[in-house]
C-alpha cells in the first residue's frame, strides 16, 4: 500500500510551492491538482510541470498506458458525470458514510474510485513507490480519495492568514496553460470559502484520515519545516533531505497538473513571505476580514 500526502487548504494559500519544495526530496513526488486531471489533462491538453502538454508528456503518457492501457480507454464522459454526482462539499457526509447514500451516488462514487485506484497504482509504480503528493486541495476529494482500496491517503492541512487570502483572491492573474484569468472572488466570498475549507477538513479523523496542519507563515519563514512535519504524518523518517538551504529551495522538474504558475520555475528560488495584503488592502477590509474570521484565524494561523 502506497502512501499519498493530501495537501488541503482553501486555494491562495501557497500550497504549489509548499509542494514542490517537498518535492525536492526524492523520497517525494509532486503531483499537483490531480482532481483537475480529467478536464485540464487528458482532455484539453494544458502543460504538465514539465512545460510538455499533457498528451506529449512521456510521464503522464506512460501513467495512462499502466493505469488503462491509454488514455483513450478511459470513458470520459462517464468520469466526469460521476464527478459531478460524488466531488461536492454538499455530499462529504455521504463520502464519510457511503451507506446513508442514495444507490445512484454508491454507484457513481464506486465507479470512481476503481478508476482512481489504477490510476494512482500506475503511478505508484512509476515513481518507485515514493510518498506522492496530491494538492487538489478541495476537502470533497479528499473524502473521495480516502476510499481509494491500495492507498494510504494523509492531509496535511495548509493554513494562510485569510486577509492575504482574500486580498489575493481579489487580484486577476493570468493563467498560463490557457491565457484565460484565473478565478476572482468578493471579499466576502473568500471569507466564506476561507471558513468553510478549513472547517470541513477538520471533519478528517471522523473519516479516520491522519492529519497535520501547517501554517503557510510557518513554511515561508522556515521552508524546511514541511519535510518535518510531512516525514512525521507518513512515518517516513529518515527520508532523503530536502534542497534547501536557509530560505532558498532549489526546485527540480515536477510532472504537475495544474496549480500556481510557479510550477513551471526550477532552480534556486528564494521563498518569502506574500504579505503585500498588510499595505495594499484597505485598513478597514483588513479589519471585516479580521473580525469575521475570529476565532479560527487565531487557531489556525499560528
């Protein structure tokens, strides 16, 4: 049985990076956004971490081959209407208790998790049965990919202060696998989002899932603490160390899927702390976001 960190948190919140710098260990193998595999990957081609598209990636080629014989044996359309019936936040108290469900969502949801079974085995086997890391970050998927029958599903729950949240949300950033803007969200929304992401990944031990939680100010000052906290959730100790250096990370190339724009960059980067929030965004959203967010950002951000 193969191990898979789930790295969960509300999107804007670093976790690409996070990623790759543990990564940069050999005993770790960056996925990126797997949930967005079926629709960014194997049917509109977008650029792997490698900058090959998906359909030229030799990696991701080899994947489909072991998973299914090609991707061209997957029934797309049935993957994707299952996804639509089981990977909803609404549905996680099904996903904890399969049982309580109607048949139809049983179904669906056993259908996906066959299909995600060979897929993560495949790549499990490609890469040596190295700890893979997974950032899709939805709590619904991880509720979804905590059933997967060969796997050993951790979280590894990532934390940002929700003002640099919002304010981030805020800013239109080009997507450059397609050139289209990266989703904007209100203020409010994103304190909506901010909440509800962390606290439906704390429902984790009821679906028996080990979970560490990390705060991105933690990781920024000191990014090797990740390979720490990581090694001690996957009982991984004594892995190969990470390639940093006080706060620089020396990025390889990572076969990624979806994520931040960074996941294109490799060699030496300095990793600093994304506080533009504190000057940039108005005193008083500063203090709604502040005050909405009480008391979980003291909890959770520390």
């Amino acid at each position: 049985m193969s191990t898979v960190v789930y790295i969960g948190a509300v999107g804007r919140s670093g976790t690409t990076l996070l990623e790759r710098t543990l990564s940069t260990s050999p005993s770790y193998v960056a996925l990126g956004e797997m949930v967005h595999l079926w629709d960014r990957g194997v049917v509109d081609h977008e650029p792997c971490g490698c900058t090959k598209s998906f359909d030229e990636c030799e990696f991701w080629s080899e994947v489909g081959r072991r998973a299914f014989g090609g991707w061209q044996h997957v029934d797309l359309e049935q993957v994707r209407s299952d996804r639509r019936r089981v990977d909803r936040n609404r549905y996680i108290p099904w996903l904890i208790a399969p049982a309580l469900a109607p048949a139809s969502f049983r179904d669906a949801r056993r259908r996906l998790l066959t299909i995600l079974d060979d897929l993560y085995r495949a790549i499990g086997e490609l890469t040596d049965d190295a700890v893979l890391i997974d950032s899709s970050k939805h709590p619904s998927y991880l509720f979804l990919l905590r059933s997967v029958p060969s796997h050993d599903v951790r979280l590894l729950h990532v934390v940002r202060d929700p003002r640099g949240v919002a304010h981030s949300w805020a800013k239109q950033v080009a997507r450059p696998e397609s050139g289209a803007s990266m989703e904007q969200l209100s203020t409010g929304r994103a304190i909506g989002r901010w909440t509800s992401h962390n606290v439906l990944l704390q429902l984790a031990p009821l679906a028996k899932v080990r979970r560490r939680r990390i705060s991105y100010g933690r990781f920024v000052a000191d990014p090797s603490v990740v390979g720490t906290i990581a090694d001690d959730l996957t009982d991984h100790h004594g892995t190969e160390p990470l390639e940093v250096e006080r706060t620089t990370v020396t990025l390889g190339c990572d076969h990624t899927v979806s994520g931040n724009p960074s996941r294109f960059r490799t060699g030496p980067i300095e990793v600093r702390p994304d506080d533009a929030w504190r000057n940039s965004m108005p005193s008083r959203k500063q203090k709604v976001v502040g005050a909405l967010t009480t008391p979980l950002r003291q909890v959770y951000c520390r």
